[in-house]
C-alpha cells in the first residue's frame, strides 16, 4: 500500500513529481497553478523540448528541460527518479493535455512511485473529456480506448473487443486513417450514434454529430485536416446477440439500402457492404446493380 499526503513535509530531502496538463490548443487554458508549477521546479520532463520550450517562452520563463518520449521513456526514467531522491522537483509534460493518455508518463509515474516519491497531479485541458461532454453522447459511463492499431485486421481485432461494452467509447484518430477507422467501426459495432471532434479548443474546431454511416457519408468529400477525438455510443441492449453480424438477416441490396438511408452515397454504401461481409467489392457492386 502506497499512502501519500502531497503537501506535507514527510519526506525530506526527496523531490515530488507533478503531473502537469497542458493545453492542446488553446493557451488561454493554461492555469496559473501549472504556470507556478512549472516556474518553480528544478526540471521539466517533456515529450518534445522544442515544443514545451515554445510554451515557457509565451508565458516569459525558462526552466531546464529533458526530453521524456516514448522512445526514450524507459532509459530516461531511472536517470530523472535518481534526481527526484535526490533532492530535485520533476514536472512531466506532454505536447498536449495529460501526460500518461496515449503521451508518455505511465513509466515515470509508476517508478517514481515504487521510488517512495509523491506523485502530484496539476488539472489540465484533456481532449477525451472535451469531446466527452459536448458530444451529445451519454457522458458516463465511458470507456477510454485513444488509438487503435495501424492495421486494419488488428484494429478491427480491437473494436471487436469493446464491442459488446455498454459505455461510451472514446478513442483519438489520425487524421490519415479516421475515414478507415469509422468503416471499421460501423463493420465491428454497427451504425451507432456517434461524434467526431477536430481541433478541440483552437480557431478551426469541427464537431460531426450524428450516425457513423452519417459521418463518414460527409468526410467522404471533405478535406481531412487536425487531430481527431472519436466518441462512439455503447451496445444497447436491444442489439442482436451475433452483434457484428447484424445484417445476417438482410439481402445485399437491403444491407447496402441500410446504409443510404443513413446518409451515405452509393459508392459508400456498397464499400461498407463489402466490408461488413468480407467480399470482393465488385461482388457486391454487381448484386447491387443486378436487382
């Protein structure tokens, strides 16, 4: 058991670690309690330094800085806990929001506190929460998934996982692979309700409401720009059973119907057909056309 009391003075002589949100757009949310955090400590383990240095730089401080990513975090780890027992303050950054959610510091926090040190968080922006609340989704419970795998078998391995879960779903997106990511959401966990969230917080915010044939009818023709936040709704209960095979009932040209009356053109429709069955998507197009 790990008992901590943050602000006493019980452990002299070793430093504390702040966990410390930035903003993720907007530098109007930065807080003046992250501001004094990062002012006064010895050093700031930060996911990019050049990035981080350009945020010391607005708010007119200069605190040393250390590279803290996930291709260095492991080694750098055991070199900044050996600064906290001795003696020395660690705030850890990351680009933007919370570290440790999908950014780096889960391996810092988890050995600075098999280290006895106290580990203290600072409130910060956090782009899952935002797109959370204004989503018109069901705010709780939820489930925090951030990115899926690359791969497409992989990442509908993973949806496959969470599909039967009945919280709401968040995950963050490329903006690359996000038309990807819908058609393999709307495959795995039907047509739900859904929204998408780009450049939270900044001049260029974007929110799509609606269903994820909906969505993805729209991103189809639009130019795809920005960080995603995706927030899916969780199985109801009046789901089917096969739940990925929801059409199982349906002819092909009832299944690609289905999603034109959701919002997508043709083209769409028939690609999700495809999808959803596992087939050539000329198959279907010629199904389709036939009848």
């Amino acid at each position: 058991m790990n008992r901590q009391k943050s602000f006493a003075n019980d452990q002299e002589g070793i430093g504390k670690l702040y966990v410390v949100g930035t903003p993720i757009g907007n530098l109007n949310e930065m807080s003046p309690r992250a501001i004094d955090v990062l002012k006064t400590v010895d050093l700031i383990a930060a996911e990019d330094t050049r990035h981080t240095r350009k945020l010391l730089s607005y708010f007119e401080f200069s605190t040393p800085l250390i590279s803290l990513h996930e291709h260095n975090e492991v080694s750098k780890t055991e070199d900044i806990v050996q600064q906290l027992l001795a003696g020395k303050s660690v705030a850890v950054v990351s680009d933007a929001g919370m570290p440790a959610i999908s950014d780096p510091g889960e391996v810092l926090v988890d050995a600075a506190l098999k280290a006895g040190i106290s580990v203290i968080p600072v409130s910060g922006p956090n782009a899952a929460i935002n797109a959370l609340v204004a989503s018109g989704i069901a705010a709780q419970p939820f489930t925090f998934i951030g990115f899926l795998p690359r791969q497409k078998k992989e990442r509908q391995k993973e949806l496959q996982r969470w599909s039967k879960m009945p919280t709401t779903l968040i995950f963050y997106e490329a903006p690359h692979r996000v038309k990807q990511m819908l058609h393999d959401c709307a495959a795995i966990l039907g047509d739900r309700k859904a929204a998408v969230a780009r450049e939270l917080t900044k001049k260029h915010e974007e929110w799509l409401r609606g269903t994820i044939a909906e969505i993805i009818n729209y991103l189809e023709g639009a130019e795809i720009l920005g960080e995603y936040c995706v927030v899916i709704e969780g199985s109801t209960d009046n789901e089917d059973d096969t739940h990925n095979n929801w059409w199982n009932d349906l002819e092909v040209v009832q299944h690609v119907q289905h999603y034109i009356e959701g919002g997508m053109d043709k083209k769409s429709a028939i690609r999700q057909v495809a999808n959803d069955r596992g087939v050539p998507k000329r198959e279907i197009y010629q199904i389709y056309h036939e009848h």
